[in-house]
C-alpha cells in the first residue's frame, strides 16, 4: 500500500467520502469540506498509521491538498529509514 493510498483510507474513513473524491489534488477545507477538527484527527491517525516510521505532523499548516500531505509524510519517511 502507497503512502497515498494509506492517506486516502483514512480521510475517507473520517470524513465519509467516496475514494474517488480524495484524489491527490483534493483541497482539505473547499472539497472535502473539513474543518479543524476533521483535520486534527485525519493528522492523528496518519501519525498512528506510520508509528513505525516516527511520524508527526505538528500542524495542519502548508498542508492544503492530499498531496501536500502525502509529500510531508514520504518526507518524514524518508528520513527515519
């Protein structure tokens, strides 16, 4: 399973959106309609789904689309392997 894939497996879970919906374009706030707190747990269930790597979003900050976030996470990957 991709980072992406894992990624949309949660947003979809949380917000109750279709996988077609969140695609890696897919803005946060205007096309999925997630406020702070849709935010907030997204970013803590990808910390718990990649415990192994260390994980840690501290912000919801810069993070727009599904790819912004996508990028932080392969990043942080990345660095812990």
């Amino acid at each position: 399973m991709t980072t992406f894939e894992k990624i949309q497996e949660i947003i979809v879970d949380q917000l109750g959106k279709d996988e077609e919906e969140v695609q890696l374009t897919t803005n946060f706030r205007e096309e999925l309609e997630a406020d702070s707190l849709d935010l907030f747990q997204i970013l803590n269930d990808i910390e718990d789904a990649f415990e192994e790597y260390d994980v840690k979003i501290e912000t919801d900050e810069g993070l727009v689309t599904v790819q912004d976030l996508v990028a932080f996470v392969d990043k942080q990957i990345a660095q812990a392997k």
